[in-house]
C-alpha cells in the first residue's frame, strides 16, 4: 500500500477541508488583474507592459481587503505613485555614474524604516525601494526611458487598483467566516496530530505555530469587522487562548511518561487516547463546515455538533474505569478525559459577548488613537533613528546591501541582474536568524521555480500561450502565501521568470532559468554578508530578557489561576450581583494573564530558534532555556483546565492549591540563595502527598479528586526543575 489509513485520512481531509482555508477567490482575481497586462505585452508586442504587470502584482501583494474602499484606494494609488517615481528616478540618475547607487541606499534606508509601522506598510516601503532598486540595475538610462518605466508602473498600479474593487468583493461577514474557519481547520490538525501519535515525546511545534499565526488573522478579522458578527466567530475566538492552553495540557500530559499508567495498561490508554482525540478531530471539523455552510452560524449548532463527542467521551471514561488496574492509570486516565471534554465544552458556554465587546471597544479606542497614520508614522519613524532601535539598523543593513547589489548588476552588466537587486532587497532581514532562514527557503524556491518556468518556456512556443500559463502562477503566488515561503518563492520564481521573458524574448529559457539561478545566488549572498558584518543583530543576546519575562508571566497566571475565585454564597441579591460582577473581571484578568504567558513563552521559543541558528557550535545555555520553555508551557497548559473546574472541585482541593500557589510563587522569584530551601519544602510537600494517596483505601473519596491530585503534583514537578533550569539561563 503507498499510503496508510491515517496518511489517506489526512489527504481527504485536506482535500475537502483544508482547500476552503486558502483565499482562492481572492488569488484568482489577482491572477486575473496580474496576467491581463502580460497578455497585452504579447498580443501588442509591447515589453513595457510586463513592467506593468509586476507593478499590478506588486500591488495585489500589499492590498488589504480588509479595510474600507476608501483607504484600498488612497494606499493603491499612493503606492501606484510612489513605485513609478522611484522607477522613474533610478532610470534618470543611471545617466550620472554612482548617482543611482547611493539614491538605491537612500530608498531602501527609507523603504524599511516604514516597517516599524507594521508588516503592510513595511511590505509596501519595501515594494517602493525595491522598484528603485530593481531598476537602477537596468541597463537602461535617459530622461524618455525613465518616463515611460514611470508611467507603465503607474498604470498598472492604477490598474490593479481599480480591478481589486471593481471585482468580486467580500463582506466582513464571509472574511471572519474565513479566518475562523482557518483556525478551526489548524486546531482540527493539532489534535489530529496528538492522536496519530499519542505516545511521541516530540510536541507539534509547526501546527502551534501555525495555529497561533491563524488565531491572529481570526483576531484581526473579527476586529475589523464593522458590523455584527456571527455569534459562533465570537465564541470561537473568545475561548481560543483557552483552547491553545488546554492542548497544551494535554500535550503535556501525553508526553508525562513518569505519570502514565503502568506497561499493562498502556496499550488500553493509548488506544483510548487515540480514539476520543479522533473523536474531538472529527466534531471539531464537522463545527468548521457547519460555520463554512450555515446562514447564520451559532454556539448552539456548535454545541450541537459537540454533543456527540462528549457523549463518547463518557461511555470511554466508564469503560477505562472499569479497566483501569491502578489508582494511577485511573487517575492519569481522568485527567485526560476532564482536558478533553473541557476543550469540547468551551464553545458551547454562555453567551460571549461581554468578553469579545470589551474587545471591540479596546479596539475601537486604538483605531481612535491611530487616526492620524501619517502623523504617528514620522514620529514612529524618528524615533527609530534617534534611539537606533532594530528597524533603523535594519534599514542601515538594508542600505548597505542595495547599494552593492545595484554596483555588481551594473559593473557585471550581467544579464538579469536586476535579479541579484531584486533577491537582496527581500533576503535582509531585522535580525542574522531571519536572514539565513529566509535565504535558505528562498535558494530552493528559486531552484524549483526556475525550472518550472523552464519547463513552460520550452513546452509552450506561444507568446499569447505563454501569458496566459502566468495566471495560475499569479493565483498560486497569493494563494501560496497562506501555505509556506516555500512554495510562495515557487510560484513567484515562476511567474517573474514568464513575465521576464516575454519582456526580453531572447535566448534559451534554460539559459534565462540559469542566469536567474545564479544572480539569486548572488544575491543571497550579498544580503547574507551585509547582514553578518554591517551592524549585526544577534538574537542570542535577547534570550536572557525572554526568559526572565517568559518566568515572570507564567509565575503570575500560575499564581491567579491556583488562587482560583472563592465564591461566598448568600441571600443577598445585591451580594450575589457583586460576586458575579467579580467573578467576571477575575476571568477577564485571568485571561489576560492566559494570553500574556502564552506569547511570552512563544516569544521564548522563537528567540531560542534564532539562538541555535546564530551558533556555530552547540549553545549549552540554548539548551537549558529550551528545557524552561518546555517547562513553562507544560505549566500553563497544566493549571489551564482549573479556570473552568471550579464545579469539580472541594473545599480541601482549593485550599491546598491555594497554599501551592503562595509555594510556587515564593520559588520561581526566589533568588539563588533561596531557592534551596524553597525547592525542599515543595518536594517534602510533594512527597507527603504520594504517602498520603498510597495510604488511602478508597482513592474515590479521597478529599481531593484526581484532578487537583494530578494538577498538584504537576505544577511542583514543573515548579521545581523550572528553579533548576533557571539559573543557567539568567544567571549565565
């Protein structure tokens, strides 16, 4: 068989899930406003144009649908304006011998400076130098050429511009919709993922990422949405942090082998795992096409969609108990069980209004205080440049590169050396790590284009054929973009290399895929180089600041949510009133604190990442941070379920996690002198506590449940190598 069971799953689940993740519809249109102007240059025998449909593409790229028509049409033709001046005024300055060199510094220096304000503005400031750039490596000069480069860029701005909203459109409504359904479809794959492989030590790092990175679009989409927005959206996104945290936990519990039953019950557990996360997969993607399909999309289709799983996941809790040999198994079997069917409840909660409400007006209040883009973008960017914080010495970085890529095109005169400008422009990066990652990924993108291009090139002999194969390869370029760099550099490699040689029709496309090739490796190079020796940022030195704030924040959502919301009951409405009021700003607190921990431990693991790729031997202190990231994560997904376990939990249960919580508290701020002392007490504690549960006959009435058993000893055996993993990472 070339495939098993669970790889032919994933493929049809992709298939008919994972397609209505990427934006098509979008990715067509702009396939369609890229390769209308490609097929003119072909028909009309007019190279220009293919300068036009860059330009065009240039513009989809850095076209937010998202924002009102209004501000898509300043930002279009500004950037329209803006590209052709700089087209315009390289090919002029190339007429005055290191004129166009040192004004390509000045434009990139300016282009990422604008990047502090953002990812789009940055993308369009660079898109701007970028034409600079790329056009004073053409071996064209004279005041004519450079009016007509100015104009044929703007009107393909103009035209791209017109085409985005003049064509289908999409209301806020189907873009929430979309982005929900995106992160319904990744929080479908992490589970999908912990269950084909229930008993791996190794965590799905790649699909925590990409489920953060769909949480933010979720976020800003439900953000931006100037109207109601379906209640199921709003649920969603108001239990997603959650949602991370308790796959976390249950992550964390997967991977706990010391607190995993005993050999003779391991298969039966695994088994079980493996079926009720299939199970949660299963309801989790019948809630993504029902919010995809329905009219009106709500918590209680959700709910009922979620029903079922949770219904299965009583019948499997009463079969384990019936199985389970030990007190243990039963326990670490519960548990599970309790983190799954929290996850599976949270969308079927109350009404989520009061938290995604005070959101929206959170937002409203900044996009207020953001009413004046131009004004806070010259003082954003001023302040770079007197600070010399990391934008200003990326765009220094920048300016160095783009000069020296423009001298190598125009001293080499080497055919498509635009293309070395064009490579260095996109591979300098903030930081060294990004650089090489970027570099990397983009050499075999290129590579793989390339020889697509070729293949087309040498397969289709029509020049109007040939225009035409770039709307697939437009399309998949912005569809890609949601998919990976990868196959993003693919597609661009593709459609730039047609596009290239429709406007310069001569020689072999081999020998166009060749030149291409290797001017992309130059300028890898180049952008490599200025990234190493001209004001390098080193990731390295930020590891110590990220794991102190990384501590610090874990510490205090530990400590919230272990003190949990004593609740005192009563005859008085008017005390009952005040209790729920407080009840509900804890949580907002609580969730707050959640979402805090979580970025920073992300925020970790990307600086550790960086840090690995920086050393050119084995970093020790690397390694013991990412020994504390782990920790700290395993943390936050273990004390997560006890925001909504208030019910399952007695008088004893809290008041003993409570007292742990001043414990782990002291421990994790404690300096190096105390901590001895303080790890001693928490492992007497700890070892009090398995005597205790030995020595219970019944461990049904046992004061405290499985659950706050479970969580205890989790949060001490966390607490305490966190204490010794620390100093090797602050203290080095």
């Amino acid at each position: 068989m070339i495939f098993s069971m669970a790889g032919r799953a994933a493929l049809l689940r992709s298939l008919s899930h994972g397609r209505h993740r990427l934006p098509f519809s979008e990715s067509v249109r702009g396939g369609l406003i890229c390769a209308a102007p490609a097929v003119l240059a072909a028909a009309w025998h007019a190279p220009l144009l293919c300068w036009s449909a860059i330009a065009a593409f240039w513009t989809c790229l850095c076209d937010d649908s998202g924002t009102r028509p209004r501000e898509r049409i300043v930002q279009g033709l500004l950037f329209a304006v803006l590209g052709g001046l700089a087209a315009g005024c390289a090919i002029a300055a190339g007429a005055v011998p290191g004129l166009a060199i040192v004004l390509a510094g000045a434009s990139a220096w300016l282009g990422a400076l604008v990047r502090c304000r953002g990812a789009l503005p940055g993308l369009r400031g660079l898109l701007v130098a970028t034409a600079f750039a790329v056009c004073a490596a053409f071996p064209v000069h004279g005041l004519q050429d450079a009016r007509e480069y100015a104009l044929y860029f703007i009107a393909g701005g103009v035209w791209a511009t017109a085409c985005n909203l003049a064509l289908w459109q999409y209301s806020a409504d189907t873009r929430v919709r979309a982005a929900t359904f995106a992160w319904l479809y990744g929080l479908g794959s992490y589970v999908g993922k912990l269950a084909q492989a229930p008993d791996s030590r190794h965590g799905a790092a790649a699909s925590r990422a990409q489920l953060r990175a769909s949480l933010d679009t979720m976020s800003a989409a439900i953000t931006a949405a100037p109207g109601a927005v379906a209640p199921a959206c709003r649920r969603w996104l108001a239990d997603a942090e959650q949602a991370m945290a308790l796959l976390a936990g249950i992550e964390s519990l997967l991977h706990s082998r010391r607190r995993a039953p005993q050999a003779e019950a391991e298969a039966a557990t695994l088994d079980l795992i493996r079926a009720v996360l299939e199970r949660l997969a299963e309801a989790i993607d019948a809630c993504a096409a029902d919010l995809r399909r329905a009219a009106k999309p709500d918590a209680a289709l959700t709910a009922e969609r979620l029903r079922p799983f949770a219904e299965h996941a009583e019948l499997a809790r009463e079969s384990a108990d019936a199985e389970a040999p030990s007190s243990d198994a039963r326990a670490w079997r519960e548990t599970f069980m309790t983190l799954c069917a929290r996850l599976a409840t949270l969308a079927a909660d109350a009404d989520p209004d009061s938290d995604t409400r005070a959101a929206a007006r959170a937002a409203d209040a900044a996009a207020s205080r953001a009413s004046q883009p131009w004004r806070n973008a010259l003082h954003a960017v001023v302040a770079q440049v007197r600070t010399h914080g990391v934008f200003a010495r990326y765009a220094a970085r920048l300016a160095v590169a783009a000069m020296i890529a423009v001298t190598l095109a125009r001293w080499r005169s080497a055919e498509q050396g635009y293309w070395l400008a064009l490579t260095t422009m996109f591979i300098v990066q903030p930081t060294f790590s990004q650089t090489v990652r970027v570099s990397s990924l983009r050499i075999g993108g290129t590579m793989l284009g390339a020889v697509l291009a070729s293949a087309l090139a040498l397969a289709i002999h029509s020049p109007i054929l040939l225009a035409l194969a770039i709307l697939p390869l437009a399309t998949g370029t912005l569809a890609a973009r949601a998919v990976s760099y990868v196959s993003y550099i693919l597609f661009l490699t593709s459609h730039f290399v047609l596009v290239a040689h429709l406007g310069t029709p001569v020689g072999e496309p081999w020998d166009l895929a060749v030149s291409r090739v290797l001017n992309s490796l130059a300028g890898v190079a180049v952008g490599v180089a200025a990234s190493f020796l001209a004001w390098p940022e080193w990731e390295q030195h930020k590891l110590g600041p990220a794991a102190a704030h990384a501590l610090k924040c874990v510490s205090e959502y530990v400590q919230a949510v272990l003190r949990g919301r004593a609740s005192e009951s009563g005859d008085d409405t008017q005390q009952e009133q005040h209790a729920e009021q407080q009840a509900e700003r804890n949580a907002r607190e609580i969730a707050a604190l959640r979402r805090q921990a979580c970025l920073a431990v992300d925020t970790l693991e990307s600086v550790i990442s960086a840090t690995r790729l920086e050393s050119l031997s084995s970093n020790h202190r690397a390694a013991h941070a990412s020994v504390l990231m782990l920790r700290l994560r395993k943390l936050v997904g273990v004390v997560s379920p006890l925001e909504g376990a208030d019910a399952a939990l007695d008088h004893a249960d809290r008041a003993r996690l409570a007292a742990l919580a001043q414990s782990v508290g002291a421990l994790l701020r404690a300096t190096r002198e105390q901590r001895a002392g303080l790890r001693a007490q928490l492992q007497a504690a700890d070892s009090t506590e398995s005597i205790e549960s030995i020595a219970s006959a019944d461990y049904a009435t046992h004061a405290r449940s499985f659950f706050a058993r479970h969580i205890e000893h989790e949060v001490i055996d966390g607490a305490l190598a966190v204490s010794m993993v620390v100093p090797d990472v602050l203290d080095a």
